[in-house]
C-alpha cells in the first residue's frame, strides 16, 4: 500500500529523499511542461508526481492515488501566480507609493 502525501521542498537544492525516491519515483515516467517557458515541469510516475518550478526553485512531491491527482491543481495555480507577477499587479502598496 502507497501512503499519500503532499511533501514541499523550499528551493531546487532541497528534494525528496533518497527514500522517497526509491519508494515513490520509479518505474515508468512521464514528463510534462508548462509555462511560457516551459518552467514548470512535471514528471508522474506510477505512484506520484514531481512538480519542479524554475521560477522560484520549489519541488512538490504528490504521493499515492488521491494526491497524485492534485498536481494539476497546483499547476494553475502557480501558473496564475506567475502571470500575475508578470502583470506586475500588486495588491498593497506602500505608503511611499501612494
């Protein structure tokens, strides 16, 4: 049995562990971009699925049936978030702004 999970990595220089590879990223893969740029990119594998964001160097594991599904949720929003940074659109500003 595949525990689920959702394990996040705060930069490209953090990943998953030697364990969780073994455990969860082998066998067959696929690999898919997305972006502009093609700087999300995301590898499913049997029991999982890693998400890499070189716009800002995090890493997602989705493990197990039920997580694995919630990468493409994730995609969206990342994607949303980065054309709202290109858009330059802030929400607050600071008082030397205004």
């Amino acid at each position: 049995m595949i525990a689920t999970g959702v394990f996040r990595y705060d930069n490209k220089y953090s990943a998953p562990t030697k364990e969780q590879r073994e455990r969860y990223m082998k066998g067959e893969y696929e690999e898919h971009c997305f972006g502009p740029e093609n700087e999300i990119m995301v590898i499913v594998y049997d029991d999982a699925a890693y998400l890499k964001d070189d716009t800002d160097g995090a890493r997602i594991l989705f493990t197990g049936a039920k997580d694995k599904g919630k990468v493409y949720d994730e995609i969206s929003r990342i994607l949303s978030e980065h054309a709202e940074r290109e858009k330059g659109g802030r929400e607050f500003k600071s008082g030397n702004e205004i």
